[in-house]
C-alpha cells in the first residue's frame, strides 16, 4: 500500500473545486484513458491576467487527484506569468510529498496549468513542451523536451527516475536507451556547468579540473581508438600530458594535442591553456 | 466499522483450528525431526501426517510431495529440475496469463538461452488449443500453465493439455496455487508431472508451500545441503507450519462442498448486485469456467487504485489489476493479454471471497460500493 502523507489523503478523499466551471475562459486537458490517468482543469482568468477560480476533473489514482485538487488551490489569486512559473516540485511540495513513483502526478499537474493558460492566451492547446520536442516514448506519449524538463527542473539523476516523473519507457521500455542517452547528455551538461572557469583559478583547481576533463571528455575519445592520456603536470597555464597505447606511435599526435587536448580544455578549463607533451 | 474482506487471493486468514495444531510446535515439541531421540521422533510423526493429509486432498501418494517455503520456490523448483534433468532439450512452453512466480522464472531461462513460446489468451483469458499444439516440439523440456488464473480466476483445461504434453513425452508443470483447496483435484486420473501449491491461500500462514513430483519423474533438487524430503530439498523441517499446512488440506477436503457451492453462490450475488446498480461495468474472465470463489468486474472511466483506497474508507478489501497499485505504468499482464480495453483495464477490481464471507458482508459491500464508483466518475473528465 502507498505512504500517501495526511494532505494527500485530505485532498483525496475530500477533493477542493470538483466539476466543470462554467464561466471558464482557460481550459487544459493533458493525459489520457489509456495512459491511465487524465486531468481537465479548468479557469476562470480576469482581463488583467489574474486567476479568479479554478476546478477540474480527473481520471486516476489518489494521488493524481489530490494533485488536481491542491493545484487549484494553490493557483486561485495567481497573476497568468507567476502561475507559469510553478513546477510539479511545487505541486508536490504542497502535497507533503509524493511516492517516487508517482511523480508524474504532480507532471501532469503542472502540464494542465501550462495547457490552459496557453489556451487563454490563444496558443495552441498541446504544450510548450509536447510542440517542440521529438516523440521518445510511444506508449506513454512523451517528448525529449518533457524529459529534459523534468530531468532539470527535478535534478532527476536515473532512468527510474525520469520513468516516475514523466512515465516515459514505463510500458514496453523500448525508448529506456533513449532515455538514458538523453539523461547522459543532461547530466554531462550539469557537470560542464559546474566546471566553468571562475574569475582566478588557483593551481590546484586548474588541476584538477583538467584531470576532470581529461578523464571525462578526452580520454574516452582516445580509448575508443586504442590510445590513452595521462596527466603529468599542470604548471600555471601550462598542462603537461603524456599519450600512450596507440597515440603514442601516432603520426598525428601532435594533431591529437592540438586539436583534441588543447581545445578541449581550452573550452572547459581556461581559454588560454597550452598543451605540452612532456 | 464493519470490516470486508475479499482479497483471498492475495492471501487468507489463517483458520483458527490451523493455528492451535501449530502451537505445540512452537513449544515443546521443537525437536529436528532427523534427529535419533524422542525430541525428533514425536515431531518426525507429525511432519508424516501433515504429509498425509496433502497426500489425501489431492490423491496422490505422500512421498510424491515435498514442502517448500513458498508457491514461488515449488515453480523455480520444478523449472530447475525439469531443465536440469533434461539438458539436450532447450524449450519451455507456457502462457501470457501466468503468476510472476512463473513468468519471470521463464524470462530467467530465456535469458540463459532458451526458447520460449508463451500462448495467447482470447478476449475471455481461454487459452488458445490449437496454438498449444502447434508449439509442443521434440525439443520442449516443459509446459508449465496455471491451474487456475489468480486475477480472473479462469480454470485452464489442464486434464486436456497434461494429456497431450503426456503423448508427446514432455513434461507437465502446473502452478495450482490458486486452485488447490477450491475445487477438487484428482492426481491418479490427471497426468500432471509437477504440481506447486501455497498454504496461505488455504488458511495456512504464509511461508509454507508444497511442489508434487510424480513418482518416476527424475527430479533434481534446487536447494542443496542435508538429505531432507528424501534429499530433495535441503534445509530442516519447517516443522510447525508444515503441521499447519496439513491441517489446512483437512479443512479444505471438509469445506470443498461448501466452497464450491455457498462461495459461489455468494459470489454469483455480489457480482450480480455490482453489475445492476452500478453501469458500465462488466466481468473480466470466462464466467463458465471460473474459481467458485473468484470475481473481477472492470469499471469503466474509473481508475482503480482510487477505488481500492475509498473502499478501504469503508473498511472492504479488494485488490485491482490497474497500473497504480502495482507501482507500474500499465494495466496488469492478464488482462492486457486478454484485450480488456483500456478505458475498463484501469478500473478492474477483484473481489475474491473465501468459506469465512457472509451473506451480510455481501450485502454490505453491494450497499456501499455503487456510492464509490458514482463519486470517482464525478471527478472524471471522462463521462461516456
């Protein structure tokens, strides 16, 4: 049986603003029957764009529906662009906190509000995300772009997880290696991020951010033709490096240096690294 | 609040009178039943009539059973001995329909490299004969097909496809968990090989199972270590639940009259009840062929973990086949397999009954059950 905290029950069991509104000028509907769940929310938008009242309905589990419900709450009062801003985090937070696995409750949440104020403002119904992005997994109808959304916006890290936010490779798992490539790209992004030079770098931190970038970004590129690289020595700007296996003999190590090495960590390191062979 | 229980396929109650045979083995007579004193030879005995009683409820000869600790180690059991002692021969035969017991043992092999054919199910979950068949080759090692279907509760032919696995030299395995103490089975007239069963889904506690090997079958043992159960299963004697367990195959041969008539009529009522106040719904299964104790009707528009969690409100225990409850995505393997659509695979509740429901508990849940439904449906965008 599922953990659900008191709140989710709460909403649940005696859900807030149930049914059609019918003064309603903004309506999202996201999900579907076969997905196995689905939510129709519905608002009520002022001229000067503030949401005066909200009410849904929805088609799944205990938590699907207290989403719904502790959504249409938490909006009511909302300028249009601050409601924009909302991610399923927050639904989820104001839930108390949902099961891992059901995390794409609180997607599905955030999805509908997005829908509906797109429908207000008289774009096209299907969100931002489901537009733009490519179709990854089939069965569940999810996007990159919903995936890389929900991989940033959630710090998702694995698979599992970006399956238990977006639903995505949960059924037949044919997309899971698309998934993971998606999520490698991601993630690698994250760390180039954090490796961004600083203003002043000392000695130390230029080190080891070369051995990072050597290690994450050359290296493979070099095993996979049957060669390698080892850090001997960083000193100021200067980064010392020895090529072994097949690069060692290569005519083209020097190529190699230039063109692989030194631009690499140029780019991540410092823009003014130089490369030597020691 | 009154308290509904009809999730007996999930587990049961362990009945009072398995219960006091139990204590005195958790008491003074703890001996090691291999043991050469008086410790070991009064529970020794006790370990023998348990056998006994099995042997009797299914009629087949006690040294044919051995105990297990659970319906899942009878399958991974028989798959290992049938595979082991049969290694030229690299195919299995099964069903879309089959416990995870037996499905993710059959997805082990077919990753060590054996083939598999897993048969379809029609639109009722009836298994396709002419299919089954077809796939039985000179390479098959083993057909393993449920007895009885835990979700819809389907009975399989299995006198028919034990028969023709028989002709053709294979091996027969049948996980007959959910089908042992609910109707009768006769193993002198059916030509099973293997045979596994549970005890906590015939009021024995949980932890206890049995696999039947038909005397002649090489078996080959999947637990190594001492020479217990004739040396084909290593680990001493569970030896209170083992009693436990032959007294609950005494009380299933009492109550299997009553089990196949009152718990079916009883269920008969209760679905019956579901299906005129309540519409949209319909019965997942072959009403004609079904566990006397059995009922999974779907819902349509509903979600079914949402239904679970409400009937909980009012204190009625059920389970459903929908993606939610499972921690999955998707609706559950048997009645995909079977075409349920989806708009009703979602919302599909089993309701299974044992010899302790009552009428009033039917009542009960035909009074209050209409109400959930009608109140998720209000929610639900979806209202054709």
């Amino acid at each position: 049986m599922w953990n659900y905290t008191q709140t989710v029950n709460d909403h649940f069991l005696r859900p807030h603003n149930v049914g059609p509104l019918k003064d309603a000028n903004a309506i999202g509907e996201v999900g579907s029957l076969s997905c196995g769940d689905a939510l129709k929310l519905y608002l009520k938008i002022s001229d000067d764009g503030v949401i005066e009242k909200a009410t849904f309905e929805t088609f799944g589990c205990a938590s699907a529906i207290a989403s719904s419900s502790v959504l249409t709450d938490m909006v009511v009062g909302m300028k249009v662009d601050d409601a924009l801003k909302l991610t399923n985090k927050d639904i989820t937070n104001a839930l108390g906190g949902l099961p891992k696995q059901k995390m794409h409750c609180s997607v599905m949440g955030q999805e509908a509000l997005e829908a509906a104020i797109r429908n207000w403002k008289g774009e096209p119904a299907t969100s931002h995300a489901h537009e733009e992005g490519k179709l990854v997994c089939k069965c569940f109808g999810v996007t990159d772009a919903q995936i890389i959304q929900a991989i940033r916006e959630n710090n998702l890290k694995t698979v599992e997880e970006v399956t238990d936010y977006t639903k995505a490779g949960g059924a037949c798992g044919q997309c899971l290696n698309e998934i993971a490539e998606i999520l490698a790209h991601e993630l690698k992004q994250e760390s180039l991020k954090e490796i961004q030079p600083k203003k002043r770098m000392t000695n130390v931190q230029r080190m080891q951010k070369a051995l990072k970038v050597i290690d994450e970004e050359i290296r493979p590129k070099l095993v996979a033709d049957g060669g390698d690289i080892e850090l001997v020595d960083v000193d100021g700007k200067r980064v010392l490096v020895s090529l072994r296996g097949r690069c060692s003999q290569c005519k083209s190590s020097e190529v190699t240096l230039r063109d692989l090495v030194e631009k690499t960590l140029r780019e991540h390191v410092e823009p003014d690294i130089i490369v030597e062979e020691a | 609040m009154k308290s509904v229980y009809l999730d007996n396929n999930a587990t049961t109650a362990v009945a009072p009178e398995v219960l006091a045979a139990m204590l005195p083995y958790f008491g003074d007579l703890y001996g090691n039943p291999s043991s050469m004193h008086s410790f070991g030879g009064q529970v020794a005995g006790a370990v023998d009539e348990a056998r006994e009683s099995l042997a009797e409820l299914l009629h087949c000869e006690p040294e044919e059973l051995i105990f297990t600790a659970s319906g899942t180690e009878s399958d991974n059991s028989a798959f290992w001995s049938a595979l082991q002692s049969q290694p030229e021969k690299r195919h299995i035969v099964t069903s879309k329909v089959e416990h995870p017991a037996v499905l993710n043992v059959c997805q082990f092999w077919e990753r060590e490299g054996y083939h598999l054919t897993y048969l379809d199910v029609d639109h009722l979950g009836r298994l396709d004969m002419e299919q089954y068949k077809k796939s039985l080759t000179p390479d098959t090692a083993l057909v393993s097909i449920m007895f009885a279907n835990n979700e819809v509760g389907n009975i399989f032919p299995i006198q028919t496809l034990s028969e023709l696995a028989r002709e053709k030299g294979i091996l027969f395995h049948t996980d007959a968990v959910q089908a042992v103490g609910k109707i009768p089975i006769d193993l002198r007239h059916l030509p099973v090989d293997m045979l596994s069963l549970s005890g906590h889904k015939i009021n024995a506690p949980k932890g206890i199972g049995a696999l039947y090997v038909r005397k002649g079958v090489r078996f080959r043992s999947f637990l190594r270590g001492g020479h217990q159960e004739l040396g084909r299963r290593a680990g001493t004697e569970n030896v209170p639940y083992i009693v436990g367990l032959g007294m609950a195959a005494k009380l299933s041969q009492e109550f299997m009259q009553k089990e196949r008539v009152d718990v079916a009529l009883l269920r008969d009522q209760l679905e019956s009840g579901l299906l005129e106040s309540i519409p949209d719904a319909r019965v997942n299964g072959d009403i004609e062929n079904r566990l006397p104790n059995t009922s999974n009707i779907s819902f349509k528009n509903v979600e079914g973990e949402a239904i679970l969690l409400l009937l909980d409100r009012l204190g009625i225990a059920a389970s459903s086949g929908s993606a939610c409850t499972s921690g999955s995505l998707e609706p559950s393997h048997v009645l995909r397999a079977m075409g349920v659509p989806f708009n009703y695979a979602h919302g599909s509740i089993r309701l299974s009954l044992s010899r302790y429901t009552t009428e009033d508990d039917v009542k009960y849940v035909l009074k209050e059950f209409p109400g959930v439904i009608k109140t998720l449906r209000d929610i639900s965008p979806f209202k054709d």
